[in-house]
C-alpha cells in the first residue's frame, strides 16, 4: 500500500499521556539489549538518542551504562515533561539530559559529539526521512555506533489492521489509532536502503526484525 503520512509531532496533551503511561517495558528493555548485543564492546560515553519521546530508551541506557551522558531530543514538550518527571525520580538528572528540539536541527547542535546514536519509532514520523540519517551523521562522532528500529509498513490497510489486533487487543483506543497510522506511515525496506544511499550511510545494515520492525545498525564512517 502507499505510505500515508502521520503528524510528526506527539504534543497533544492526551496522546502524549497514553504513549508516557502505556507499557513499552518489554519493548524498550528489548531494544537496549539488542543494541547492547550488536555493540557488546560498546562500554559508555556519549549516547544521544533522537525523538526520545516520554525518555524510557533514555533512562534504561543510563542504568544499563553506568557512567555513559545520555541526551534525549524531542520536539514535543508534552512528551519531554513526563521523561524529565521520571528521570528525576530515577535521580538520574546528574546524567541525563532532554533537550526540546525539532529536527533537522538548525544552527548549533547544542549537544555533544555522540559515541553513539540511537532511536526507536522515529522515522515513521519524518516527511522527510533522510532529516534522521542527516541529523545522525551529523551528531555523531566518526565510528560512532548507530542503532535504529521502526515499524514497518504493511503490504494493505487488512494487514495493518489485522497486526493492531494481534499485537494492541486491549490497549486504549488513542493507542491502537496511534499504531494503525504509524503503520500506515511507516518506510519499507527498500525506501529505508534509498535513504541510507542517499544519505552517504549505505554500509549500514537493514535488518527485518519481526513482522512489523525493521532495525538499521552500524558504525559511521571513520572518515
Ligand atoms: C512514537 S514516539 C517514540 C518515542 C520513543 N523513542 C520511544 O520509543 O518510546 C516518536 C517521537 O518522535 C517525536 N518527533 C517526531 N518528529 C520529530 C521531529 N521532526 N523532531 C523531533 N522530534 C520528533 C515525537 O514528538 C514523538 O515523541
């Protein structure tokens, strides 16, 4: 089927408090301990990691790499306001950091040149999508670890529905919508692999991950 973008940013007060308080647990713990496999010498440093939305990528990081910085970027405040609450309780403020930006990030960066560059459910959300290979190209530090995952668009509108149900049954509402759409607006591989050319990132690995993620990993060039 034809991609049918969705609004990039989650600001709405009611959207941004379903996705803070939806269980992405197993999600998220899945995805920090996928990138901690694909890089397992990877010790700390610098993590950035682009559209960090409610910051639960951001916090695990920080407790999986004990003496890593992490910076989290998202243009919307709503979804920073409940990530800034959650690290304060985690009492991880000391070491990580959000940042309300709106990418492609114009002027100074603002933030520091990154060992590594992650995002998870961000790409589907970008008109235009090289803004995510740019802007990780230009955040990260040369050889920096690059690990990325998003959903992937369905062949019909019956499969996008039919995965909603299987994998969202009980979720609110507001939920299933969100992901319905985002799987309308999500890139398929070979649109992801055109980025990456186009973007100066083609010896990145695209990897099908499951039947509706798609994973893009591996090192910036090293000049
Ligand atoms: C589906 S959420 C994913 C949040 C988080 N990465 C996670 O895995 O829970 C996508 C996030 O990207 C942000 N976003 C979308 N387009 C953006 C842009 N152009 N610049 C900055 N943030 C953006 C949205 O505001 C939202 O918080």
């Amino acid at each position: 089927m034809m991609r049918t973008p969705e609004p990039e940013i989650m600001d709405g007060s009611e959207q941004s408090a379903a996705y803070a308080n939806a269980d992405f647990t197993a999600v998220n713990a899945g995805f920090v301990a996928s990138f901690a496999a694909r890089f397992d010498t990877f010790a700390g440093g610098v993590l950035i990691d682009l559209g960090c939305g409610p910051a639960e990528i951001c916090l695990l990081l920080a407790q999986t790499y004990t003496t890593a910085q992490v910076h989290g970027v998202d243009a919307s405040e709503e979804m920073l306001g409940h990530g800034r609450r959650a690290i304060a309780q985690a009492h991880l403020d000391g070491r990580v950091r959000l940042h309300q930006r709106y990418l492609p990030l114009a002027g100074e960066t603002g933030l520091p040149l990154a060992d590594a560059v992650v995002s998870n459910s961000l790409l589907h959300h970008l008109a235009a999508p090289e803004t995510l290979w740019q802007t990780i190209a230009r955040v990260g530090r040369p050889g920096a670890a690059v690990y990325v995952m998003d959903l992937l668009r369905p062949a019909s509108i019956a499969d996008a529905s039919e995965i909603v149900d299987r994998y969202a049954a009980g979720e609110p509402d507001v939920l299933r919508h969100d992901f319905f759409h985002s799987l309308c607006a999500a890139y398929r591989v070979d649109e992801i692999e055109e980025q990456l050319e186009n973007s100066g990132l083609r010896g990145m690995a695209v990897d099908v991950i499951s039947d509706r993620h798609v994973c893009v990993s591996g090192c910036l060039p090293a000049m």
